[in-house]
C-alpha cells in the first residue's frame, strides 16, 4: 500500500508492481501526480511545479531511471543546447550550455581568466553525476547517506573553485531548483542537480501530469489500483508492525507493507497513536526544517505576442544575494515557456511566513488583502522580468497564481516547501533520512528524504523498493551496470 500519488509513491507502485506484489496507492487529492500536477485554465494548460528535468541521454544520470520506468518516449523536447538556461543580472545576460565542454568554453568567453576554474568546477561536477549509481550498488548502499559530499558546503566549493564572484554568481543563477543556503546546502546536492542539466535539458510538451499518469497507467496494467479522494486518516499497528490504514476516517484497509509518499512529519501524524515510536524519533523528525516555497505566476499570454523561448531566463535584480534570498523582496524570477501554446510561468521563491497570517482561512476565501498580496508579487516579478522580456507586460491576457498556501491545501505539502526538507551538510546523517522508520513494514519515499526533483525523487524510490525487494534485485532489473 502506498500513500500518495506523487512521483515518489507512483514510482515504488511501479515497481512494487513489476516484482508482483499486489500494489494500491491512495492520493488524497481528485488527480494524482503531486507536484507533477497539471491544471487547466481556458484552453491553457499549467504545470504547477516540475517545468523541466536534465541528463535524459543514453550514459546521463537520468535515462537509466526513466528507461526502467517507461518514460523516455513522452514527449520530451530538448532545450537550446547553446543556451538551456539564461542567467540576467542587471542588464547584462549569460548563456548557460549543454555539454561540459561547451558549458566551459561559452563561459570562459566572458571570464577568460577563469577557464581552468570553470574546468576544474565543471570537471568535479561532472565526476559526481559519473558516480550516481553507487548509490545502487550493494556494497556502496549503506555509505550513501554519510558521503563525504553530503557532509560538505556547496557554497565553501564554489568559493574554493571560482575567484570570480560574478561568475559565481552566474553559476548559482539557475538554481532556483534548490534552495542556496551558505549554512546548509549539502555539496552532493548542488553537484547531482546541475550535473545533470548541463549533460542536457528537457521539457516535456504538453504537461508533467502525462509523468503520473504514464506511471498510474502502468500499475494498473500490471495488475494494481491508484485511487484518488482516499486520505489516508491513520496508520494501525500492533507491537511495532503496520496492519493497515484508516482511509477518509472511516475504510480500514490491510497491508503487508506501507510506503509513505508524504512528508515524514505528516506520516508520524498518522501514527499518532502508536507506542511503538518512541519520543526521542518523533522529537528528531518533528524539529526537522523545510525548504523554502515558491510563488507562481501563471501567465495566459495574446496569441502571438511573445516569441517562445526553447530555454528557460532567470532574472535576478543586481543586488541579488542568489545564495541566504532575503526574506521578502523579490530579487529573482524563473521564466519557464510553454512550447505548444501562449503561455508561460514566472516562478519566486517564497517563504512560508509571508502567507502565514490566511493559512487558517479556507481556500478562495482569503480575503482581498490575500489577493492584493499575490497581485503585488506579480507585479514585482513583472517589474524584474521586464527588464529581458520588455514586451512581456503588453503581452498578457489573463494572470493565475498560486502561493505555498496552494501546495499546502492540494499536496498537503508541509508548510508550502518546495523542495521538501532541508538537508544540511552539518548534520547528514540527521537532515538524510533513510526509508526505514520504527515500525518495520513502514516506509519513507519521496523528495524529503535525499535528493530532491524529478532525479532525486527518482532515486529514492529505487532505495524505498529495495528495503521490501532487496537492493541486488532491482540493480540487477535496471541493468545498472550497463548505465554508462
Ligand atoms: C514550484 C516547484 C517547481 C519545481 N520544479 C521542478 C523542476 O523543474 N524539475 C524537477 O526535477 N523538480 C522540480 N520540482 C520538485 C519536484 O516537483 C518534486 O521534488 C517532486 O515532484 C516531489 O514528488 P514527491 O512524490 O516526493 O511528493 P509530492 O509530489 O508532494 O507527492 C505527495 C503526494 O501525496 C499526497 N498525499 C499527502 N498526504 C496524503 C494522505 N494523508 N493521504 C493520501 N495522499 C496524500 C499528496 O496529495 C501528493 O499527491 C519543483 C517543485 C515545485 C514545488
């Protein structure tokens, strides 16, 4: 049984599925797919989180995982490989390429004095993403959550490896896919991610949800169930082994395992009744922090009036800090296109407290105080992104948003967190969980426990299935030895 219909819950279903077991996933909300969610608005379809994944090519980190999942022929459209993401500071704009070497030379062209830098900075990354499968590998499994580069300052490499600061910030400036923190961003993490987009870039043309539902489909042809409006209300257990779960306060269904694709505090919640977890872990999981959230502004444009753009811009004020953003000001803005239709994304971050004082008024009731905030964050995300796109404003015909007020009502995302929770290179052996938990036959999946993002996530599921399957077995499925 499985608690969620995210990416993480549909992909343990998967291969729960494949290996034969009976699997059924149980999604609160009335569609599945988490974060991959897709929502329609006129004749617009929006992504609500995911807008784009890297490293989708034979021998790079992701394709060996979407291969074994089914997903490599949705329809993936490359971005610009001379330029998958512009990074703007000011009025100046930066490429950002496909390919290590390409990645180097394109920069080294503005910073000609940092090309061994930037090769030794690319380099390092690169090795990373080459390593990804020890993750899988039996005997390098349980070393996993103690590596080094989980124990060490992303932001203490960058400095260590490039003199530049602008450049440093160039090469921070696309990464509003993690949070920058000096204090906590784990080196394993910066490395992973950004690896993989520079081995290549992709967004998907016609919505992430085709993701879940490609997933959904196939557990159900492999002989198990994905039900939706079915919130899970509690976990039952005797003598530290899970018997089943409580669906809407009412249903009592039996399990022989249970997968928690929920954040690892709501998941203590439906054990809330349990004596076989002790004070001391749910203390530990209860003080863990999260990740901050994002604002999105969902922008239905005039056909024709703004030529798509095959990368994605990230434009960031000339003071901005990229790494510690401040706490209110709106110093950066990700502009995602859609490639099938007018439209397209401005994504900020923020943080929870900003939307605090309407988190206890229901859903389209917030008041007009709420909407005159969302209103004024368009309108600074506008003001920053105009500086890039100076036709932009002229070119809108209808503006959605969504808060972390929205990730907390629809996925039950605690507290609105984007990237789930925040791993800290102080502290990985407490900030990483693994899969296990005090009750035997419960399990953790999903993008709170290592890696966050579709990779991460990806990963994850991999390790949550091998506590139930054995790690060997799935290693041996995926055919990881041949991934290179
Ligand atoms: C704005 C934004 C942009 C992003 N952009 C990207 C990107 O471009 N590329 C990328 O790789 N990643 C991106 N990410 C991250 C990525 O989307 C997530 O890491 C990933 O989708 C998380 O999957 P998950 O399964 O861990 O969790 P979730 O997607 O949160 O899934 C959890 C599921 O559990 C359900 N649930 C919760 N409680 C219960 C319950 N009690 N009973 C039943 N069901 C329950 C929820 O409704 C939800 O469906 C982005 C995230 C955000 C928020």
């Amino acid at each position: 049984m499985i608690i969620g219909a995210g990416l993480g819950g549909l992909e343990c279903g998967y291969i729960l599925a494949k290996n034969g077991m009976e699997v059924v996933v149980l999604e609160h909300d009335v569609h599945i797919g988490g974060c991959l969610q897709s929502f329609k608005r006129g004749n617009i379809l929006f992504d609500t989180g995911f807008h784009y994944i890297g490293g989708l090519r034979q021998g790079e980190s992701l394709h060996g995982l979407f291969k074994y999942f089914n997903l490599l022929d949705l329809p993936w459209k490359a971005l610009d490989e001379d330029c998958f993401d512009e990074v703007v500071i000011g009025d100046r704009s930066f490429p950002l390429a496909v390919g290590h070497d390409r990645f180097v030379d394109t920069l080294a062209h503005y910073f000609p004095r940092e090309k061994d830098n930037l090769t030794k900075y690319v380099g390092f990354l690169k090795s990373v993403g080459e390593h990804i499968t020890d993750a899988f590998l039996p005997r390098e499994a349980s070393d996993f959550y103690s590596t080094s580069l989980f124990a060490r300052s992303a932001y203490q490499f960058l400095v260590d490896t490039i003199g530049d600061p602008l450049l440093r910030k160039i090469l921070s400036g696309n990464s509003l896919k993690m949070e920058l923190r000096q204090d906590t961003l784990p080196l394993y993490v910066f490395a992973q991610i950004n690896n993989s987009f520079i081995q290549s870039a992709w967004r998907i043309t016609g919505g992430g949800q085709q993701i879940a539902n490609h997933l959904a489909d196939d557990i159900c042809r492999m002989g198990g169930t994905v039900r939706t409006n079915a919130m899970v209300t509690a976990i039952k257990d005797e003598n530290a082994v899970a018997k089943g779960v409580v669906i809407n306060g009412e249903e009592f269904m039996e399990a022989d395992y249970i997968v928690c694709d929920i954040h690892p505090q709501e998941a203590l919640q439906l054990l809330a009744q349990s004596t076989s977890v002790r004070n001391i872990y749910r203390r530990r999981i209860g003080a863990l922090e999260n990740t901050y959230g994002m604002f999105t502004a969902y922008l239905a444009l005039k056909p024709e009036s703004l030529p798509y753009l095959n990368r994605n811009l990230f434009v960031h004020d000339p003071q901005a800090q990229m790494w510690n953003a401040g706490d209110i000001a709106t110093e950066s803005v990700m502009v995602s296109f859609y490639d099938n239709q007018p439209a397209l994304d401005l994504l900020s971050p923020m943080k929870w407290k900003e939307v605090e004082q309407w988190a206890d008024k229901p859903k389209g009731r917030r008041g007009e105080d709420y909407v005159e905030f969302k209103m004024q964050k368009v309108e600074d995300c506008l003001r920053l992104v105009e500086r890039r796109l100076p036709q932009l404003r002229d070119a809108i015909d209808r503006v959605y948003t969504s808060t972390p007020l929205s990730y907390n009502h629809y996925v039950l995302t605690s507290r609105g967190s984007a990237f789930g929770i925040r791993k800290d290179w102080h502290s990985p052996m407490t900030t990483v969980l693994t899969p296990r938990t005090p009750i035997s036959n419960v399990l953790l999946t999903g993008q709170n426990l290592n890696l966050h993002g579709v990779l991460g996530v990806s990963m994850t599921s991999v390790f949550t299935s091998a506590e139930i399957l054995g790690m060997q077995t799935l290693v041996d499925q995926m055919d990881v030895r041949h991934w290179k």
